[in-house]
C-alpha cells in the first residue's frame, strides 16, 4: 500500500476500486476485517475505519454474525439543498419527519472472500514489520 495518505484512506480506496471494478460484486461477503488486515498488512482498527468510511458511502453493510456485504457498485448520492438565507430554512414546519430509505437485503451464495476482492495485487508482498505501533 502506498503511504501518500493515511493508512486507512488507502484500504478504502483499495477497496472502492475493488467494488468498482466488479471484483467485489453487490451481495458478496467481503473478507474478515483479520483477513483484511492480514492482506494489506495493517491493523483490525484500520480495517474498522475503511469500511466505515465505505458504510457511510453506501457501498457496504455490515451483519451482525455474518460479515460485511457489498450494497452498491457506486455510492450513492448525498442530497443537497441550497438556501439563499436563513429565513428558507424556517420555512420548514418543526414537525417534518425524516424521511428512512427501505434497506435492500443482498444474500450470496458466494463464498466469502473471492481471490480479487480485497487482495493484494499480483506481485504485491506484505509488508515486513509492523506499519503501526500497537
């Protein structure tokens, strides 16, 4: 992995190229954060943050006791609303609720962990040593 950003942003990037690419196909299981980890030679805590940062795009979901499965091939768009001023925003009755997408499911008879989703690429040795101090 190369070290021009944090740790974390590169095994996220890794990953949403990965995704992109078909790699890691929507309804696949990815790999155990440990497999993750183990892979691309860094900790399980940046393994947590890479895919948090995937979750909050849209592009995973974790299940609780089955691992974290791959939702969408792109994220998905954040909604912007622009207001000339403050007075448009009280326009708005205190009472408007928010308003909760439906969640897809996506179950996979895959197997967990397909050799190009998350892996290191051909010729690619882990690292030696340890990258982060414990």
């Amino acid at each position: 992995m190369s070290r021009k950003g944090a740790l974390h942003q590169d095994l996220e990037a890794r990953l949403r190229d990965d995704i992109a690419a078909g790699a890691c196909p929507v309804g696949l299981a990815l790999p155990t954060e440990h497999e993750l980890a183990e892979r691309h030679g860094v900790s399980r805590s940046t393994v947590r943050r890479a895919l948090a940062s995937l979750r909050a795009a849209g592009l995973v979901e974790p299940r609780k006791g089955h691992g974290t499965f791959v939702i969408a091939d792109r994220p998905r768009p954040g909604f912007v609303q622009t207001l000339s001023d403050f007075g448009e925003l009280l326009q708005y009755p205190e009472g408007t609720r928010r308003a909760h997408p439906t969640r897809r499911r996506w179950w996979s008879s895959a197997p967990r962990g397909r050799s190009g989703c998350g892996s290191r690429p051909s010729g690619a040795s882990a690292p030696t040593g340890s990258p982060l101090p414990r």
